[in-house]
C-alpha cells in the first residue's frame, strides 16, 4: 500500500491500484446513524435538532423517519 500524493487521503495498492481510505468522509453512511436518528425522534428531538446534531443533512434524517412508514 502506498499513500496517495493528491490529497493524502487515502491509500493505493500497488497490486490492483484500487485507492483505499481508513475513515468515513460520509456522515450519514456511518454504522448506528438510522439508530441515533430513531432514538433521538423518539426522545422528542426535531428534525433539524437531529441533522445539527449528527452533522448530516435535514433531508437524511426526513427519509430515514418516513421509510418505515412507507414499507
């Protein structure tokens, strides 16, 4: 594995080339954030209280909320 020279970001195999990174850029993709975002609903937090909270967006935790009335 070498360490990419563009933004130091990541890492690069020098077998498959494939790129690499070791921590999530992507806050709402992290394990246990629809359970933060269900907990936090069911404590009477809002909306926008729970995207400022977590450090991801308004329209997340709306599609998070709905889903499981949709299904």
């Amino acid at each position: 594995m070498v360490r990419t020279l563009k933004a130091m970001t990541g890492f690069r195999c020098r077998d498959c080339h494939r790129v690499f990174q070791l921590t999530y850029t992507y806050e709402a993709r992290k394990p246990g954030i629809k359970e933060l975002i269900t907990e936090m609903a069911f404590n009477g937090a809002g909306v926008r209280d729970t995207a400022r909270t977590l450090k991801i967006g308004i329209n997340t935790v709306i599609r998070t909320m709905v889903m499981p009335l949709i299904s």
